[in-house]
C-alpha cells in the first residue's frame, strides 16, 4: 500500500503542475488588432488577397478590441488583424469567447479555421453564438493572423475573450467558469420537477405551475449558455435555441405568478404581458426554426419587450407590495434580483457596459435557495401540525383497530384451511392452480394434477358411521402430506375427493409415486374407538401439462375424466389421460 499510494498520487500532481503551469502561459490579446470594413477580393486559387497583398496599407485602422469598429454605416464584412506574439506553448490554440457572426480565420495564406458557410458574396445565415477554439501552428510567433467577418447582426467582429493559451489550460478554463452553472442549473431543473408534480398534486397551488415554469426557463438557460455544453454535444445552434427558448419564457412565468396572486385585482395588465410574451416566444422560435428569419435577430426585439415588461411588472408589485404575505415577498426579491442580473448581462451584450462575465446564475441561484427556505418552512409548520393532531389520530387508529378485529373475524369464514383435515381446501386450489399454471407456462416446465378418491366412501360410511369415515378422512389427508414432496400441494376438494399439484413432475413420475401410495394404503389399517376399520382402496386419474393438454388450467378436467375412467374400468387402479 505504501508503494501504491506515490505511484497513484504522482499522475494527479503531475497533471495539477501542469495545468498550473499552463493556466499561468494564458496570454489575453488586448493590444495590437487593426481592422478595415469590406470584403477581400479573392485570387484564382481562392486566397484573399488581403493576405498576400499589402494594398492599400492605410485603410487598415488600429482598434482596441476587434468588436464593433466605428464607422459601421450598413456595413455587413469587417477584416481583423493581429501580429502574434512570442511565446512557449506545447500545443498552442486561439481562444475566442464569440463571434458575431461567421468567420474564417488565416494564417498567412492558409485558412485554418472557420466557422459558417460562405457564399459566393461573401454571406451566411447564422449558425450560433459558441466559443472558438483554433489551433495555431508551432511557428505563429511573429505572423500575421487575419479574421474575415460576416454579420448581419446589431453586432459585428469578435466579442468577450482573445487568449492564446495551451489546448489543456483552455478546457481546464472552460470547466471551472461552467461548474457553478451547472451545478444550478441542475438544481434549477430538479425543482421545476417538484414545483410540476405539487402542481399536479394540489391544484389549489396554482403558483406552483409559475414557480416550476421560471425554474425550467433559467435551469435551461443557464445550461445552455454555459460553455461546458458544448463539450457534451457540438451543436451550438441547437444549445442556442434551448437557450432562447429559457430566455424568452422568464417573463412569461413571472406573468402567470404575478396573475395568480393579483387574482382578486383582476391583473389585466399582467394578463396581457404574460400574453404577449407567450406569442412573441411561439412566433420567434416558429419562424426561426422554419428559416424565414434568423434566430440571431429575434434577440434585440426581445430584449427591449423584456425591459418594458419588466418596467410594468415592478410597478404593479411596489403599488400591491402591501398585500403579499412574507414568502411572496421573498419570490418577489429573488426574482428581482434575477432580472437585474438579466438585465446587466442584456447591457454587456449590446456594448452599453464593457465586457464581463456578468453572475446570471446567481441570480438564479437566489430565487432556488428561496424556493427551498419556503419548502423548508412549509415542512417545519407540516410537521408541527402532524404533532397537534398526534392525540386524536390515535383515537381513531384505536377505533379502526377494533373495527378490523371484526372484520378479520368475518374473514376466518373464508378460511383457505379445510376444517376436517387440516389440508388445504377447493378455494386454495383454484388459486394456486393459476399461479402455478403461470409459472408452467413462462417457464416451460411440466406440471400434473393427480385426482385420489375413496373407493365405494358411501358403504363405508353406512356401514361404519360418519364419525368413523371422518376419522378415515383425516388419516388419509395426514398420509397424503408425508408421502408426497415439499412442493407438491394436498388438498381436499370436498366430501373423498383429494387432488395433488405437483409442479416439475412428468405423468410417468406421478404414476410411480400413487403406486407406492397404494401399497401403503393396502398395508394400512385405520382405528376408530380402537376398532381396527375394514380396509380400504383409492382410485387415481393423472393429466400432465404439457403432456396431455396444451393449457395447464384444463388438467383438473382431465384428472377427473382420467379418475372416471379408474373408476368405470374396477377401481383399486390409477388411470393416466389418453
């Protein structure tokens, strides 16, 4: 173990050194971009020539950060440029927080990167806001690296983060800025799965339903946006679409909450703006999804309804505030604090803030914790309850006591038990007939009924009495149960009518064994009132499954043609179906 340990330990430091050391090499390119607006002509062998041609050197333009360049007028094609530094790096890439829209990136004249399709002008529809990660090859230091840009969008170039950094520090990045997102966003979806069953549940908890509905719209958000989902699955359209969908639903939920405890106002207003909100969701998301539109430009449309709405909704709490209890007022809170939290990442997005990684989950990290501060409070006010009705709860668990010792005496009546023998009764047997019958089947595995009657039982009840027949009766029943198997069951189907289940046992099995039965029966002697009893016989019919009848709940029927024919052919004799 002492050896083990260091040999396990030595990987995992290794690996943390690393990181560690990679983490420290990240290098944010923030200094040196140029631009220029338009479109590269392209040569013959489809290079463009920007990067091969100097040109006109001066119409590039130096720029802080290659987002937005000043100027715009209409423009939809920007180029950007940065001369690469120097540096040690073991496996080098270009990280890339977004672009708005599509890109291709070349190295000299290579292009080693692109992101969308191009058409013959130069344009694309848009395919998603995901990061960027492109390799570089090992002699970048020095080079020129050029950005060919399309949009369409309120926003054109890269946005957010340039770094160059090693391809294990850049996934290692990318796990810890998402881990906390996804850690709520999981909560997030767990408690719209309660919120949505308690609305099932009590449907007096009509908030339930706005509560399970915002905790869907931000978990999905929150998922969707957060970089990590990109390494589960690379679609960045669809996780844009997941995102929009949550985007564009949080108002709604706060709508139809907002509604739920006004109701007595009549929130016209409230209703309107839920109302509206909900079209605006279907009509954006259907016609980006049948591309009459792009998704990209259902966005700023929405932003500027969600501040109106927003606006609308605090107003209609601060001018009710009063009337909400305390857990309200705390949804209400935790709900504001989301929207602000939306509404400053909303600013980063279109330039009015610098850029930032704004805490959206947070956000909804604080409307989750007050969610369970409720649920908790509900179970502790739940739980004192249950303690006040402790006492009379057990009143009535005496009273139902009693009234179930009647009824179970009632039941006794419908005893599985024969009363004579002890062996079990007609009532057991057709029960357990179908269980084992089942069990046949799904198994495939043979099953056979024996029939077993007293030869000429009424003489001898005439002529001995029925006391004596009784005593007759119960010594069989008692020689039946030792001479058969554990699994085999006895019973007695009425009056000198036994029937053995013997599941697993083939006909020829049964018929060796009631053999030996009857030269016992033909040794024994019954004793009434110390009387020796005159001897008696036992006729036997046997039907097997699958044997003789293709469905095992047919054989009692067979068993009793088989004991007839015993009967009809002498007695004294055991009989098999044919």
């Amino acid at each position: 173990m002492r050896r083990l340990l260091p040999s396990l330990l030595a990987p995992l430091l290794l690996a943390a050194l690393l990181v560690a050391s990679a983490n420290a090499r990240a290098l944010e390119l923030d200094e040196g971009w140029e631009y220029r607006w338009g479109d590269s002509p392209f040569q013959a062998d489809g290079t463009p020539a920007w990067v091969v041609e100097p040109g006109d050197e001066a119409a590039w333009k130096p720029i802080a950060f290659p987002s937005n360049p000043p100027g715009r007028d209409g423009h939809k094609h920007a180029w950007f440029r940065i001369t690469l530094p120097e540096g040690e790096w073991r496996d080098p890439v270009l990280y890339i927080y977004s672009v708005d829209l599509i890109t291709q990136v070349w190295f000299g004249d290579e292009r080693i990167y692109q992101y969308g399709r191009f058409d013959a002008q130069g344009e694309g529809r848009f395919e998603g806001w995901p990061w960027h990660m492109i390799s570089l090859p090992e002699d970048f230091a020095g080079q020129t690296l050029y950005f060919r840009v399309f949009s369409d969008y309120t926003d054109i170039g890269l946005w957010g983060e340039v770094k160059l950094m090693d391809r294990p520090a850049l996934l290692t990045y990318i796990l810890e800025r998402s881990a906390g997102e996804l850690v709520v966003s999981a909560f997030l979806l767990l408690l719209a799965l309660l919120a949505f069953i308690f609305t099932l549940v009590q449907a007096d908890q009509r908030s339930f339903l706005g509560i399970g509905l915002f905790a869907l719209a931000s978990g999905t958000m929150l998922l969707a946006e957060t970089q990590a989902s990109q390494l589960l699955i690379e679609r960045p359209l669809l996780w844009d679409y997941l995102a929009a969908a949550g985007y564009y639903t949080v108002p709604l939920a706060m709508g139809l909450m907002l509604e739920h405890w006004f109701a007595d106002r009549r929130p016209t207003l409230l209703r309107r703006l839920w109302q509206l909100h909900l079209g605006y969701l279907v009509v954006a998301l259907g016609l980006a999804l049948a591309g009459i539109i792009d998704l990209s430009s259902t966005f700023p449309p929405f932003d500027a309804l969600l501040v109106a709405s927003l606006v609308l909704m605090f107003m209609a709490i601060v001018v009710h505030l009063g009337e909400l209890n305390g857990e309200q007022r705390l949804i209400v809170l935790s709900y504001g604090l989301f929207a602000l939290m939306l509404l400053v990442d909303m600013a980063v997005a279109h330039g009015l803030l610098s850029w930032r990684r704004v805490p959206v989950h947070g956000g909804a990290l604080g409307f989750a914790v007050a969610i369970v501060a409720i649920s908790l409070w509900h179970y502790s006010r739940t739980q004192h309850e249950l303690r006040r009705l402790n006492h009379s709860l057990e009143q009535q668990v005496a009273q139902r006591t009693r009234e179930l010792e009647e009824t179970v005496m009632k039941l006794q009546a419908f005893s599985y038990q024969d009363s004579l023998t002890g062996l079990h009764n007609r009532r057991y047997f057709d029960e357990l007939l179908e269980h084992e019958a089942a069990m046949a089947r799904r198994h495939a595995t043979p099953l056979t009924l024996a029939m077993i009657d007293i030869d000429h039982f009424k003489q001898f009840n005439d002529r001995e009495g029925h006391e004596a027949g009784d005593t007759v009766l119960i010594g069989l029943g008692r020689l039946l149960t030792h001479h058969f198997r554990d699994s085999d069951e006895v019973c007695r189907m009425g009056g000198e009518e036994f029937v053995v289940v013997m599941p697993g046992a083939t006909a020829a099995m049964v018929e060796a064994r009631l053999a030996e039965l009857m030269e016992i029966i033909d040794r024994t002697r019954f004793r009434y009132r110390g009387q020796v009893l005159d001897p008696l016989t036992i006729s036997c019919g046997i039907a097997s499954y699958p044997e003789h009848a293709g469905e095992p709940l047919t054989l009692i029927g067979l068993a009793d043609k088989a004991l007839y024919s015993a009967k009809h052919r002498g007695r004294a004799r055991i009989e098999t179906y044919a």
